[in-house]
C-alpha cells in the first residue's frame, strides 16, 4: 500500500502542489485549529518537508523564500514567532484503530529563528515535527492533494479547513459529497466553542464564505444542502464537482489578478471596468458598441456614426475613455435615430 510521505516525495519536483496526510488534512484530529496564516505556515512547513515530513530531522526555510509566494503575508521576525506559537499550541490527536491506542502530541517539537543576518533579510526559519505528527505521518496511507496557490489565496482559516477536507475526499471512488452532523461541520471548521452557536449564524459568517471563497479560487465547485429534522438543522451535505474547463481558468484568472477587489468580485458588488470608445475607425467589428448603437433604433453606418461621436466628443471636451462614455454614446445615437 502506498504510503503519504511516498507520494511526497514522488512529488516533491511540483511546487503547485501540496501533499498532505488527510488525518491532518480533514481537520478533525486537531485541536486547537491555528488561524488562517498559521495554516498557510502549516501547509508551507509541510510542503517544505515533503517525503521527509516523518523524519525526526531538521529541516530549514528562509524569511526571502517566504515572502515570494503571493499569498503569504510581508512576514517579519514578530509576525513569523506569533504564527509559530499557534502552531505550536495544535494538537494531534490520532486515533490508531489498528493498534487501538490515540495518540496525542504536538504538530512541532520546537523551531528556530536565525536572526544573525536579519538585517539583510536572510532570516533561516528551522523547524522540527513534533513526535506525534511524524508517526501519523509514518502511518498514514491516504492523503490528499492540494493546489498551493488556491490554499494561499484563502482569506479564512474556515475556508482553508474546509477546503483541505474535502481536497481528501475528492479521488475516492464513488464519493462525491459528504454528510457532516452540525457538530461535525462546527469541527470541520474549526469554530471555537462558544462562537456562533446557532446554525444560522455559523451558515452565514462560516460555511457559506467559505464555499463562496473557495468556488471562486479553486478548482472545484461546492454546495451545502442543511437536512432538517423539524425546524431544526440536524446534518449538511456538501456535495463537490471539478470544474469544466473554462471554469478551471477563471479560477486561474482570479488567482492571477490582485488580491484587492477579490471579495467584490464574488459577491457580485465591484465595478464593471470603464470601456473606451475607439480612437479611430468604424464600430463594425465591435459588437458592444455595436449594440448600444443597434438599441437605440439608430441605423447611420457604423463608420460615420464613430467619427461624429468622436467629433461631438472633442467638441464637448470628453475623453474617450471617460466614465459614462457608453451612456454618451447611448444618448448620441437615440439623438441621431434613423436616418
């Protein structure tokens, strides 16, 4: 049987990409879920480690090769110890039914930050897997992949658990959704106790920014569908497709945009990008202006109703690229009509 830390290391050449245990991917064998950067730190350290994540070894990254993956955070030395002290306070607990016996222990033993040569912004990051993680690791047999720039573009840690769950599920046969108990669900992602106690309210400021998040970066498209016994909700299914493949680059493309207006864009909120009018020639071959001309019932040819509207432009001062050029236009042509 092929084991985690094999597959790995076969893939330890592709840094899109990020194996890890599904114990630790589906969430549930952690306590104490760290915070959406302590997380990407998690998948960081891990991807690092690669097929050697079992090893009791040390292993060593630096502060410069952090803050080239876009995602991560303009990290200093302070912003770097705190995210190390949230992943120092997760804990693992494993239970080995085939030994029966849990196991329980820390996701690190301990790290280092090498500040010798800060000033040049050569900070060495060291780190060691705790005891408990490396024999979950040894053991594990299922694992699951996942695509680092997506798992770095998350702004939740609710999104992120979310996501490296189902990411562990979605190469089984055979298996397109998962039903999660409330309680589950709340465990899945990582909602503290105390927080968000009714299910509208963890529905509504947890799973469904969550899923809204990670249907817009990712290759994959999730639903929630609540079961209700009565008026209570009692279970949730979340069902999971890949992606056409138009889909698949658009979540590239958003990937590839900045982060700034990511947000508006998935709820539907930001501006729609001003369009400019052409410098020169005709509307013929542009079927957006085209269309606003056709709209307003107005039939001048397309050549000579753009250079009047550019003359009546430069009469009036506008610019071609000026916000409510459509709606000029618009008014231009209804003005014209049909001649």
């Amino acid at each position: 049987m092929l084991k985690t830390t094999q597959i790995a290391s076969d893939r330890a050449h592709d840094d899109t990409k990020s194996v890890l245990p599904a114990e630790v991917a589906r969430g549930v064998y952690i306590e104490n879920p760290p915070g959406a950067e302590a997380l990407k730190l998690m998948h960081l350290l891990i991807g690092k480690a690669g097929g050697r994540m079992a090893d009791d070894v040390r292993h060593e990254l630096r502060l410069a090769d952090i803050k080239k993956i876009d995602g991560m955070r303009n990290h200093s030395r302070a912003t770097l110890r705190k995210l190390f002290i949230e992943l120092a306070g997760a804990v693992i607990v494993f239970d080995d039914t085939e030994a029966q016996c849990e196991l329980i222990g820390g996701f690190l033993d301990r790290a280092k930050l090498d500040y010798r040569h800060e000033v040049s912004d050569d900070l060495l990051v060291a780190w060691w897997f705790g005891g408990a993680f490396r024999e979950m690791a040894e053991k594990s047999c299922h694992w699951a992949i996942l695509d680092r720039q997506t798992v770095f573009a998350l702004s939740s840690k609710y999104s992120i658990l979310l996501f490296q769950h189902i990411a562990s599920l979605v190469n089984l046969d055979h298996v397109a959704s998962k039903t999660f108990t409330v309680t589950e669900l709340r465990a899945v992602l990582g909602v503290p106790e105390g927080k968000m106690e009714r299910w509208n309210d963890m529905n509504r400021f947890a799973l469904k920014p969550a899923i809204a998040e990670i249907n817009q970066t990712s290759r994959l498209t999730l639903t929630a569908t609540p079961r209700k016994i009565g008026r209570t909700v009692a279970s949730v299914s979340i069902a999971w497709e890949e992606k056409p493949l138009e889909g698949k680059r658009e979540a590239k493309r958003e990937l590839d945009r900045p982060k700034v207006g990511r947000q508006a864009r998935r709820n539907g909120t930001a501006e729609a990008p001003a369009r400019t009018f052409p410098a020169s020639g005709g509307i013929g071959f542009d079927e957006h202006w085209k269309a606003l001309k056709q709209a307003t019932g107005c039939n001048m040819d397309n050549t000579l109703i753009a250079e009047k509207f550019r003359a009546w432009c430069a009469s009036k001062g506008i610019a071609l690229d000026a916000g409510g050029i459509e709606q000029a236009f618009t008014a231009f042509c209804a003005k014209v009509g049909r001649v």
